[in-house]
C-alpha cells in the first residue's frame, strides 16, 4: 500500500498487515504531520473494450499546450524550505553546545 502524506504529499510504501482493517494512525517523517490510514476497497475493473474512434483526422486550430506553461506545484518546495530552514536550526543548535562546552573546558583550565 502506498501511504501520501495530506500535508506536504510525500509518499510511502506499506504492507497492508501494517494498516490492519481498522486503520492506524500514521505521521509523517517529513512534516510531522499526523493522520488516521485506512485500507482502500480495491478498484473495480471494468472489461469492456473501449469505442473506436470514428476519424483519426486532427484538429488544426488547436495547439497542445506546451510543458512550459503548466504551472509547478508550489506546495513541496515551501515544505522543503520550511525543512531546510529547520535543519539549519538544528545544526546551528548543536554547534553552539559544542562551542559552549569547549569555552567552558578551557575556562575551567585556566581558573
């Protein structure tokens, strides 16, 4: 089963055994976001054979739209950033008890 987190829409893969029939309450790693998993019903697929379409001429006044203009998601690189942002923090955090407890072990040398 393939879990998407609702918030930043990152993806992971799961056995159905760890869902379970009753749902789970999962997080995501990225965002830390919280949600309730369920078990999807399987799809249904129909055997039917589709029509055949009736001309194969193309339409010359309309242009396919070009890559280019389709617009990017916005949403996961403001949640990239936000992470960024965050591990920086983190490492900032921890150089500084670093830095802190290398003063204070040469301050305790010297006095």
């Amino acid at each position: 089963m393939i879990l998407t987190c609702p918030s930043c829409a990152t993806s992971y893969f799961t056995p159905d055994e760890a869902i379970g029939a009753n749902g789970r309450t999962v997080r995501c790693k990225t965002c830390k976001h919280t949600w309730r998993a369920t078990l999807d019903e399987p799809l249904e697929l129909s055997a039917t054979a589709p029509e055949e379409p009736t001309s194969f001429a193309r339409r010359e006044d309309t242009a396919p739209e070009s890559l280019a203009e389709t617009p990017a998601p916005e949403l996961p690189r403001a949640f990239r950033a936000r992470a960024e942002q965050q591990r920086r923090l983190r490492r900032a955090a921890t150089h500084g008890v670093v830095w802190a407890g290398v003063a204070s072990g040469f301050a305790a040398l010297l006095g």
